[in-house]
C-alpha cells in the first residue's frame, strides 16, 4: 500500500515557480523535488492563471464583505461586555 506525499502550498510554489522560470528542464524539475511530471504541470498552470487573476484588477485586494465584517465587530463587543460582566462576578469570589 502506498502512501501519497502531501505537499504544502510552499512546496507546490517553489514547484510552479521553478517551472514557470524556464531555467531549468522538466526532467530537472522532476528529480529534484521528487514531483511526477504530470504534477508540475497542473501546478504550474494552477500558478500561472493565479497570477493573471491577481494582475485583473489593478493588483487590488478584495475587501471583505461588508455584512461578514458587521457580524464579526457584533460579536466582538458581545465578547468584550461578556468578558467585563465576568471580571467583576470573578471580583467577588476573590
């Protein structure tokens, strides 16, 4: 029984980024980093459209959105009115 080698997405960069640079073969890339060829491709691919996309919009990130960020700030004051309620409960015991 074999077991698959997980990669992290830092190997799978430095994978794609080798690919992607032309300096060295297919075969090279294969023997170093112990990645079927197959693999790199898809990789590398994966890498090059994540790079166009990220050039689309002017290389703007992409804020929240606005209700995720409303709930999340509702439940940061819930926790800080929680929290000063248990400070002064956990005073009397003290």
């Amino acid at each position: 029984m074999s077991v698959k080698k997980q990669y992290t997405a830092e190997d799978k960069a430095k994978v794609a980024i080798a690919a992607l640079s032309g300096n060295i073969t297919l075969n090279e890339i294969t023997s170093k980093f112990q990645v079927h060829a197959t693999q790199i491709k898809s990789w590398k691919d994966i890498a090059r459209s994540s790079i166009i996309s990220g050039f689309k919009d002017g290389g703007k990130q992409k804020q929240p959105d606005g209700d995720l960020v409303d709930e999340l700030y509702r439940q940061i004051g819930q926790l800080k009115v929680e929290l000063e309620w248990l400070k002064k409960k956990s005073a009397l015991f003290a």
